[in-house]
C-alpha cells in the first residue's frame, strides 16, 4: 500500500511536466510591406512598356523561415518564424509600384510572355537575412537586376545594391520591421540609377 501511495504521488507530480511536453507550438507568419511609392505627374515623354519577371533568390530564401546568420559562413533558420509568402513575389511586386510610380514608361506589368513590350526587368534577391556577428544585431538585404531590350537582346541597365539596417532590439518582429525599411531603401538606391529614356543598346 505504501509502495502504490508513493508510485501515485510521483505519477501526480509528472503531470504537469507531461502536460507541458505534449503542447504544440504553432508557428508565427510574417510578410514584408513596403510603403507603395507616390505617384508622380505623368512624363510626356514616356512612351516605352516594360514588364518585371519574378525575382530571383538563392534557394535558402525560399524555404519559409526566416534566415538569420550567427557567423559569415553559418546559415540559420528560424523553426517558428516564417514568411507568410514568397519574399520574392514581395519584392517583385513592390519594383513594379515603384517603376510605375517613377512615370518613366508608359506601362509597367509583370512579365507574362508577351512580345509586345520594349524591355523587360529581370533581378535577384541575393540577401535577406538577419546578421548576428561583428556586433549587435542587423540586417543584410542585397539585389542585383538588369533591363534588356526586347527588340535587340541587349542589356541597356544593370545594377546592384546591398544595405545593412540595425536592428534596435532583439525580437523577431524587430528584425522583420528592419527588413521592411532596408528592403525599401535597397529598392530605392537601385531604381534610382536607371538612366531615362533607357538606352537602345549597350557596348
């Protein structure tokens, strides 16, 4: 009897910790927002289309979590932490505002295939990520893109850019906030070099 009271006790006092073990945990979705570009007054002048293919990324960015990299050539993975869609798709969307908005042609779409448009947008998302050695905590954002010509083949714009934005405090929802404003100021710094009107060709 002695020995059944104890055996029960012990079983009691288990409980919550088997209770605690068998909780699930659900993950947390995430997406970035990048403000929609203002419109400016319609150029006269613009009178050439151009459609953006999805960005590109290396094949890391597309898992879902969101990354995080302790050393320059460790990569991590947050299990809990995910992009809610495609951050390419994201970016991808947001060029197009922005290209749009720049009222340098006279129409921006995605790319579907059609011949009939004058250039077309192709880039890459080479980083996006967060970035925990040399100090504190921050963000990498990187992207590289070029404009070809449809009618010629050539490419008439290439660029790339990277920023690197400091994460205030350490939490998730910091970092993604962060990504958000970097993702911004990257797509920013790179449009601003395309040349208008784009050249016909490049040597």
């Amino acid at each position: 009897m002695k020995k059944f009271a104890t055996a029960l006790t012990l079983m009691l006092a288990l409980l919550p910790v088997l209770a605690g073990c068998g909780r699930a945990r659900f993950p947390a979705y995430y997406t970035l927002n990048v403000p929609p570009a203002p419109d400016p007054a319609a150029q006269e002048s613009a009178r050439s289309s151009i459609a953006v293919r999805e960005f590109q990324s290396p094949g890391y960015l597309r898992q879902g979590p969101i990354v995080y990299r302790p050393s320059p050539e460790e990569i991590g993975f947050y299990e809990y932490h995910r992009w809610a869609a495609d951050p390419r798709a994201l970016v991808t969307s947001a060029v197009v505002d922005h290209l749009r908005a720049s009222g340098h042609f006279s129409m921006v779409s995605m790319y579907t295939g059609r011949p009939d448009l004058d250039y077309i947008f192709s880039g890459k998302l080479e980083k996006l990520e967060e970035v925990d050695y040399e100090g504190g905590v921050k963000v990498e954002v990187a992207m590289s893109a070029q404009i070809t010509s449809v009618a010629t083949g050539a490419t008439v714009w290439s660029d790339a850019v990277s920023e690197v934005g400091t994460v205030p405090r350490r939490t998730v929802p910091g970092v993604v906030s962060q990504m958000n404003q970097t993702v911004e100021l990257a797509i920013n710094k790179l449009l601003s070099t395309i040349p208008s009107p784009l050249p016909s060709s490049k040597n």
